[in-house]
C-alpha cells in the first residue's frame, strides 16, 4: 500500500512517486497486484460427526497416518539427541510435537469409525529407525532428513486422494487437518539445506490430453480454454496505463507549479520567511 504522501512534500516529488508506482505495474506486475497471505483451510466449517461410507481406501489411509507417527515421534527424539546441528534438532523438536497433535487426532477419529490401529511402527519404518540408531552427526543428519523426506512425498498424493473423494465427513476433515502437518513436514525438511532432491521419484508425464478438456464442467472447459491460471494484465493493457499515468503526473506537477499561491510561497522563502 503506498503511503499517504502531503501535499507540502512537493508536486514534483508527488509526481515522482506516481510514475515510480506505475513503473512498478509495467516492469512487475505481479508486485503491484500481489496476492494476500494465503491462510489454512477453515477446519471449524467440516462436520465431524463420523457420517458417511467409510471405503476400505479410508481405512488404509487412517492407518497409515498412525503408522507416520510411530516412527516420526521416535525419530525426532533421536534428532535431538544424536545431531550436532541446531537446525536439525529444532526440527526433529517441532516435527515430533506436531505428531504427537496429529496422533490424537488419528485415535479420536478411529475410535468414532470403529478401525483398530497398529501400535507399532512396520517393518520399513523400523528399519529407517534402527539406520538412525547407527549414526551420529552429519552422517545422522543426512539419513533423518532423507528417510523423512521421501515418506512425506508419498504420503502428500495419497492424502489429496482420500480428501478428495471419501464420503465419511470425520475420515475427510482428518485428511484435511493431516495435509497441513504435512505441509509444514515438507517445508521443515527443506529448510535443513540438506535434502538430496536428484534422489527424490520423478513425476510421471502428463496425459496427452488435458483432464478440463473431458469435463462435463463448463466451468473447467472454459478455463481450460482459456489458458488456466490466474488471469494477468498483458504488458501492452500496462503500458497504457503507465502512459496515461505519467501524462497525468506531469500535468499535475505543471498545474501545482503556476500556482501563484505556491510562486507567492516560492517569493516568500527567498526572503527568509
């Protein structure tokens, strides 16, 4: 937001802050029209009263969310004990705090939809552990921040699935809420500098055919149409409108200058008033 600017600050410098701001427009306009904060999704507006069909893929995957915190807990409280980096701790830290929140989360859904859980971690989840349980230093750090990693990403595609499609509103808000965990799992990941991303799967090629075009939603057909996307100023819409607002600019700063109020001002500090 540009601030207020006063008058007395000059129309000169008003008009050099007008033309800056539409320069702004042309050379960036993503700038100029920046986007707010993009917020979590509204958990309070799900119901979560346990109705609706729950498909054997529900309770694959609310199992599978038990199954990331019996070896994420675990794994974090290594972090912070067998790493030397403080960044590495802090995320173990915060990344097994979070899973203890997520795991109540899970116990209170399975007990609504009746799913029995496992109580402990599986055989490759225990293999990863028993990997960190032999390291120390950078050498635990690189295998903590890999094998964590990777499990994200295969969950991340599944958890988008079920939310998606289930037709169990408490098994949907799970899905919801375990996205944002998620989420924040990636980004703490990432943010170690340390992730071998070359190592990470590729993503399978896109269809030749794009999924809108097929849609019966005309909605989808016509942005598909249209290119997708958010839509944009093209830059010669732009330069319009920089041309039009540097002719206003100037003539403003021509006008506030024959003033006589501003020459008589003008007079009056040559005379050291």
């Amino acid at each position: 937001m540009l601030a207020v600017v006063r008058w007395s600050a000059g129309p000169r410098r008003v008009a050099g802050l007008m033309i800056a701001a539409l320069a702004l427009a042309l050379f960036e306009p993503r700038a100029a029209f920046a986007e707010p904060g993009v917020p979590n999704p509204p958990n309070n507006l799900l119901t979560d009263t346990g109705e609706g069909n729950v498909a054997e893929a529900d309770i694959d995957f609310v199992i599978k969310v038990r199954l990331a915190g019996l070896w994420e807990i675990p794994a974090g409280e290594m972090a912070q004990k067998r790493s030397k980096s403080n960044r590495i701790k802090s995320i173990g830290r915060d990344i097994a705090d979070q899973h203890g929140s997520l795991d109540s989360l899970v116990l209170a859904a399975a007990k609504k939809l009746d799913i029995e859980l496992p109580n402990k971690p599986n055989k490759d989840q225990q293999g990863w552990l028993d990997e960190m349980e032999a390291a120390e230093g950078e050498e635990f750090d690189q295998i903590y921040v890999d094998r964590l990693r990777a499990a994200h990403g295969k969950i991340f595609p599944a958890i988008a699935t079920i939310r998606t499609s289930t037709r169990n509103d408490t098994v949907r808000k799970l899905a919801q809420r375990t996205n944002q965990f998620v989420m924040t799992h990636l980004t703490l990941l990432e943010s170690s500098g340390i992730v071998d991303f070359e190592s990470l799967p590729t993503a399978p090629p896109p269809n030749a055919a794009p999924a809108a075009a097929n849609s019966a939603n005309p909605v989808l057909k016509a942005a598909d149409a249209a290119g997708g996307g958010t839509p944009s100023l093209s830059l010669p819409v732009v330069g319009i409108l920089v041309a039009v607002g540097v002719g206003g600019a100037l003539l403003l700063s021509r006008k506030l200058m024959q003033d006589p109020r501003r020459r008589r001002r003008s007079r009056n500090r040559s005379y050291g008033y």
